[in-house]
C-alpha cells in the first residue's frame, strides 16, 4: 500500500483529459444518454445490481434477458471497473456518451457487477438508476485528480478481474493501475482520438490486453498508429441503437410549421457537431452540391441540425450561394425532438471522412430513412458497405449531387423507399441483442487465457 501511495502522484498527471476528442459542449447535437432499470434476471451467484432498460429516458418496454449460450458461467460473477468520459453529463451527450450507455446495459446484460468512474460527469448527474456511478467533475482541473485516484481506490477495494478504459487519454492511468495492481485493462477507441495521438498515449494504449474499435475504420487508425502491434489484439466491436426509440412516424405538422417546411418539400437532413473541429463530416459539400440539386429537385431543402464554432463558416458559405430559405438551420436538436426530425427526411446525408462509425445512420435507418454516406470511413461499417445505405466518395462532389437527386425523385432502388425493410435490416444488423452478444464473446475470448492460467495454478 505505501508503494502505491508513492506512485499516485506521479499517476495522476497522466490522466491526460481535457474533453477528449470532441468540440466545447454548446456544439454538440443533441442526443439521449440516460440509462434506466428494466425488469432482468440476475445469477444465483452474483449479487443482485439495478439492471438498465435503455440509455434512452423515451424507452418504456424492458429488454428481454440475454440468451443463455452467452451468459455462460464463465462470464459471470465477475467484476469490471470501467473508466468512461461521461454517461450522463448532457453537456456532452453525442455518440461516444450513447455509445457508453449501450455499453454499461450490455455489461449489466451479461450479469458484470460494476463500478463507474466518470470523468465528466458531475455530483448533480448521479442517479439511483445508476448507483455504480462515480462521478469526478469538481473543476477542470480538479476531474483529472479525483478520476486518477478513484481507479487505484476502486481498483484496490472492488477487485475487478479487468478494467475497460473509455478513452485513449485514459491509458496512462490505466497502464500504471495494470502495472503495480496486475489487473489488466481493455481500451475502447473511437477514432477521432486517433487522428494525431501523442506517443506517449500510443505507447500505453500497447499494453493493453486488448483494443476494441467501434469500426473496421478505427481498428485500422491502430495497427496504422502501432507497428508491429498483434492485429489479434486488436477487434471490432460496432456500435447499436435503440430501434423502440427510433421509430417511423409521420411527420410532424408541428415541426414543419417551425421550419417553414410544406408537405410538397424534399427533406435532407444532416444531424451532427456544427464544429471546426469536425469540418470531415461534409456537410459543407452537400451545400456546396445544393443549387445543382435544386435545378433537378426545386422543392429540395436541406436541414442542417445541430450547433458549434462553424456556423459563422456556413452561414457564410449560404449566403454566397444565395441559399437563404434553402438551407434551414435549427440548431440545437434535444433529444426529445431528434426522433421528429429523422421522420421529417425523406434522405439523411452525411458524407463524412474521418467518422468513427456514425451512429446517426442506425438511428435514421431505425425510422426508416434512406442514407448516403462516406466511402473512406466508419460509415462503411454502419451501411455495411453499401447495403444497408449508399456510399458514396465524399471527395466527389458529382457522386454525391447524383446520389441525392437519385434518391429524391425516386429513381433508386426499390430497398430505399421500403421502410419497413430499413428498418427490419438495420435491427438484424446492430439490435442491441447482437451488440451484447458480441461483446459477451469479447470479453469471453479475454478472461478466458486469465482463468485457465489460474486453473492450472489451482490444480498445482
């Protein structure tokens, strides 16, 4: 215990954490990210833990229990420790806080006790929904301490058979956590975060047992960033939604009349961070391509949802195309209004570059929307390269004009303008039973070398 006293100071600068990846919270969409209890079945011989329903606060129905063939014995009664960005924080709800939602249900799914380290979350975002959570957001600086110390006090007195960092900015802690304590640890990355990484995060992302990468995109930024690293080591683990949530609907007489929308328009909707940061995910080319669009479709408008530091750049870009009344641009979408705004689309376009996945195109299709996305990136892996959606080269401005003009005047084919069969391929392709059932096999092919060493130990 004195040596890891010793060593915690020198530990906690390493939590190298200042909103990882993403833009100031006013440029985030808006997106769901509270996580409730449904009714669930626990193990004779694991302690009973408040189950979640869905990351979603909209979702009422309860989850079915996990099938048996993953909820082996093996799997259970084990503890993990995770390390997350945040769950519940709503200044920074956007994809990888939806994606740590599904994450935590799932892991409750397969019968894991938890704890939760939040980094952004704060005293006032604590729940009974989530009695795991532990959250660390006293102050900028002052996160980064109260996180560092909760990994080695939690670490200390929970005991996990294994720690999942939620961030490449958490390795370093994580590392020296596995090092002095011998837990080893699993890193979830994204793919923003691994466009420019220091050295120093790629040398302790390495150690890890494993990488879990929400696309074959992101998967591919590691091997590329570590040479030499076990491509074995490294494994996808995509991204789900909540298909009760997501629903189609008719669209709203309400929204329209605030948008200024007639029933006769053609709807592209583009929802995302509006951020400087985040200028890949085109929907500055699907402006540019616009007054072309409007000669073939002159009842086209395209909405673009969402807020951040680029809009003084699009509102510019608008006004020198003369594409005022054209382009709508509401702002911020709350979570509660995200589901209205997908059915209001008759196409949900972005044609992005460097997107880690997008769950956004599972949440459009869930409602049954057609999509156009990137060839170059995460996207691929949510359209399943082209079968889910149209994957276009998101530095070819006439493909993505001709797919737009394609799908509004109904030239395509017959799959995008089914939208029952949308959404029946989108559930089959990530529901969220495939989502727990993946990563109960991670997690498996993970613990399973760690228990068969200490069997054989057992038996000498």
């Amino acid at each position: 215990m004195p040596v890891i006293k010793a060593r915690l100071g020198s530990v906690i600068p390493l939590l190298s954490y200042a909103n990882p990846g993403r833009a100031a919270p006013e440029a985030a969409a808006g997106r769901p990210g509270s996580i409730r209890r449904p009714a669930g079945r626990c193990s004779s011989f694991v302690r009973p833990v408040p189950m979640v329903q869905s990351p979603f606060p909209l979702l009422s129905a309860h989850l079915p229990p996990a099938p048996r063939d993953y909820r082996a014995k093996e799997v259970m009664a084990r503890r993990v420790l995770l390390i997350l960005p945040d769950l519940r924080n709503p200044q920074f709800k956007g994809g990888i806080q939806v994606f740590n939602n599904y994450l935590v249900s799932a892991l409750r799914r397969l019968g894991f006790e938890l704890r939760i380290i939040s980094v952004n979350d704060r005293a006032q975002d604590a729940s009974p929904e989530v009695p795991e959570l532990i959250p660390c957001n006293r102050g900028r600086h002052a996160r980064k301490a109260i996180a560092a110390a909760q990994l080695f006090r939690q670490a200390i007195a929970f005991r996990p058979e294994f720690m999942l960092c939620g961030h490449l900015n958490f390795t370093p802690v994580c590392a020296a956590a596995s090092r002095l304590l011998k837990i080893p640890f699993i890193t979830i990355t994204h793919g923003v975060e691994l466009w420019n990484p220091p050295a120093n995060l790629l040398r302790t992302l390495a150690v890890g047992a494993r990488i879990i990468s929400v696309s074959r995109y992101t998967r591919g930024l590691v091997l590329e960033k570590l040479p030499g690293f076990p491509p074995e080591r490294a494994v996808v683990f995509q991204n789900t939604f909540d298909p009760d949530v997501f629903v189609p609907r008719e669209k709203s007489p309400e929204l329209m009349s605030e948008l200024g929308l007639s029933r006769d328009d053609k709807v592209i909707l583009t929802i995302c961070r509006l951020a400087q940061s985040e200028q890949l995910k085109g929907y500055d080319k699907v402006i540019r391509v616009l007054p072309e669009v409007l000669r073939a479709v002159p009842e086209a408008r395209y909405v673009l949802g969402g807020r951040g530091d680029d809009v003084p750049r699009i509102e510019g870009l608008i006004r020198e195309l003369g594409l005022e009344g054209r382009v709508i641009m509401p702002g911020f979408v709350s979570a509660d209004r995200l589901v209205d705004f997908f059915n209001l689309a008759d196409v949900f376009v972005m044609p992005s570059k460097k997107e880690g996945f997008g769950i956004v195109f599972l949440e459009a299709m869930s409602c049954g929307k057609p999509v156009i996305a990137g060839n170059k990136d995460g996207s691929m892996d949510a359209v399943q390269d082209g079968k889910l959606g149209i994957a276009i080269d998101p530095d070819d401005p006439l493909a993505l004009r001709e797919a737009i003009i394609t799908v509004l005047t109904g030239k395509g084919e017959a799959r995008l303008y089914d939208p029952r069969r949308i959404r029946r391929d989108v559930i089959e392709a990530f529901g969220f039973e495939g989502f727990v059932r993946r990563l109960g096999e991670i997690l498996a092919d993970i613990t399973a070398p760690r228990h068969s060493s200490a069997a054989k130990a057992g038996r000498a």
